[in-house]
C-alpha cells in the first residue's frame, strides 16, 4: 500500500500528539511532534543565556547560533513512544516545563528559526509514511500532504488536560497560569507574520471536546482508511 503523508495540525494542548502518535505507531508510519523542535529552540535559549533582562529571546544572538541545534528523536523502548534529543541529549521532559511553554511562541514566531526548523521536517517526510504534528504542517511544511487534519476543543477542556497532564508528572501548576499561556500561545501562533496557525481549505476539522482518546483514535483511523482506499 502507498504511504502518504499526515499533517495534525491545531491549538495548544488539544490532543494532537496523543492521537498523531497513536495513529502513527497502529498503522507503522513514522511519528514527528514539529512542537518539541520549537520547544528544544527555546531550551537551548534558556540554557545558554540567551534571554533578555526583559524576559523575551535574544533573536540576533539566536541566529548565529541556530546552527548549533540539532534536535533528533529515538524511540524509547518502556514508552514505545519517540523521545526529544537535542544535540544528542534526552529533553523530553525538560522541553515540557511551564518555563518553556512560557517562551516558546516568540522563539517559534522568528523567522530564521521557522526557516531552520522547516528545512529539517520536509527533510524528514521526504519518503512519505509520516504523521507530523505541528501548527503548520498542512499550510506550511507540507501543503500537499494527502491528508490533513484540523484540532480543535474548547479553551477550558484543553487547558484541563494540560493541568492533569502536568500533574500526572509530579509539577503543581496553578490552573489559571494553564489556561492563561494557551490562550496567549493561540494568539501569538495564529498572528505572527510567517507559517500562522491557520486551518488549511482542503483539513479534515475534528473538534474533540466530547471525546475520548478511544474514539478520536478511531475516528482519526477510520479517515485514514478512507484517504488510502481512494
Ligand atoms: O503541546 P502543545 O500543543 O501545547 O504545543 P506544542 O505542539 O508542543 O508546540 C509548542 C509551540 O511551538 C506552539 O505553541 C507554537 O508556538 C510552536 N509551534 C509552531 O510554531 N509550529 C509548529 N509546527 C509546532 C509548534
């Protein structure tokens, strides 16, 4: 059967990753979260000093260091899911802190890192069998993917599953802070000038407010039969 190419794109916290990985380990593609690149991008800034006093990335100190990222994924045996490498070092848990969530849609809003980050995912779909994640992935990275998909859900349920998902990892995030950075996440990512969030014309719409992981998985593969069997 022809491997096609997957683009999940949608607001913050909606449940894409969960149901791109899903659909991605059932029907053997490979399985691409564009976010965690943007979110290694803001780490490094972090680690290397690389914010301002004012609290916002030193874009021009970025930029002749942008070569110096390198963000890769290894399948994790225990998970059976891919974790987050940058440079060679496993950040799948550092690159999910409220911290980086705090930063990450201005570093991502920068030109030269959207050009870098781009680069290196079309690299990465080039063959084909590829479930990628992202903001732009339908628009943007891979505007003629065979399928595409639009999620979404309502501000106050996703901003629940990003407090329980945090929780279940040991931080106490405050609900509020949550809902606050999505919101202001959505904004920045919908507004910047290059790649906005934007639902493509030809996107599937899922609005998955009402479902649960079972039945979005099923839908997301009963579309998927579909698009192969056309
Ligand atoms: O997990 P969550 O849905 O909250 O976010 P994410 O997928 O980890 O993405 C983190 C941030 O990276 C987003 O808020 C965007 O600012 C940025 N991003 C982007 O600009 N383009 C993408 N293709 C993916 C993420």
């Amino acid at each position: 059967m022809r491997k096609i190419t997957i683009a999940i794109d949608g607001h913050s916290s909606c449940g894409k990753s969960t149901m791109a990985k899903d659909l991605a380990r059932e029907i053997g593609y490979i399985y691409i979260d564009s976010g965690a690149m943007y979110r290694c991008c803001t780490l490094f800034c972090i680690e290397q000093g690389l914010i301002k006093a004012d609290g916002t990335p030193d874009a021009e100190a970025l930029e002749n260091r942008m070569q110096e990222i390198h963000v890769s994924f290894r399948l994790n045996p225990d998970t059976g899911r891919p974790d987050t490498y940058l440079n060679g070092e496993n950040v799948e848990t550092r690159i999910r802190t409220m911290e980086v969530s705090g930063l990450v849609s201005p570093v991502a809003a920068l030109p030269f890192v959207r050009a870098a980050m781009t680069a290196q995912q079309q690299a990465m779909g080039r063959e084909g069998g590829i479930v990628m994640d992202g903001r732009d992935i339908g628009t943007a990275v891979f505007p003629h993917a065979e399928m595409k998909v639009f999620v979404t859900a309502s501000d106050e349920i996703r901003a629940q599953r990003r407090y329980d998902e945090l929780v279940a990892k040991g931080e106490q995030p405050d609900f509020e802070a949550v809902l606050q950075n999505l919101r202001e996440r959505d904004h920045i990512d919908s507004t910047r000038a290059v790649a906005p969030l934007r639902q493509a014309d030809d996107a599937l719409v899922l609005d998955n407010s009402h479902m649960t992981i079972a039945e979005q998985k099923q839908w997301l593969l009963d579309r998927f039969k579909e698009r192969v069997e056309d």
